[in-house]
C-alpha cells in the first residue's frame, strides 16, 4: 500500500456516506481493509496500523464524526 492509497480512501470516506457508514460498522482493521479493498483501494492491515499514529485527531474525527477509539482500542468503527 502506498501513503497516496490510504490518503485517497479516507478522502473518499469523508465524500461518501456510504462507506463512511461501512466503516462505522468495522469491528476490526482487517475489516477495514476489507472495506477498502471493495472499494478499489490497496491498503494493508500494517500499513493502516502504522499511519494511524501518522494521521492527526482532526482528520480522524472529520472522517468518523468524532466518534470511537481507534483502530486497536475498541473497534474501528469510530475511528474511520
């Protein structure tokens, strides 16, 4: 996965109601790359994990609506 790939799929989650819908619903990072991967994005389990302590609260409560815990802390679904 690159930067550019995780980058592209939270701006689509921001844009789009549907998968930011999905993602609440993500009990875990592989269900999140899941997600990704149906949409036609190329993003790893490592890589997601990873950037997660890269990416600033605010981008993280733009794309979840500021609800959740992160991506290892209590499901995913808040966090994207």
């Amino acid at each position: 996965m690159s930067e550019e790939q995780l980058n592209a799929f939270l701006e689509a989650v921001k844009s789009d109601a549907g998968l930011k819908e999905k993602m609440k619903a993500a009990s875990d990072p592989d269900a999140v790359v899941e997600i990704a991967k149906a949409a036609g994005y190329a993003i790893s389990v490592d890589e997601l994990k990873k950037s997660q302590a890269e990416i600033s609260d605010e981008e993280l409560e733009g794309v979840a609506g500021g609800t959740g815990t992160g991506v290892t802390g209590g499901g995913c679904g808040g966090v994207f």
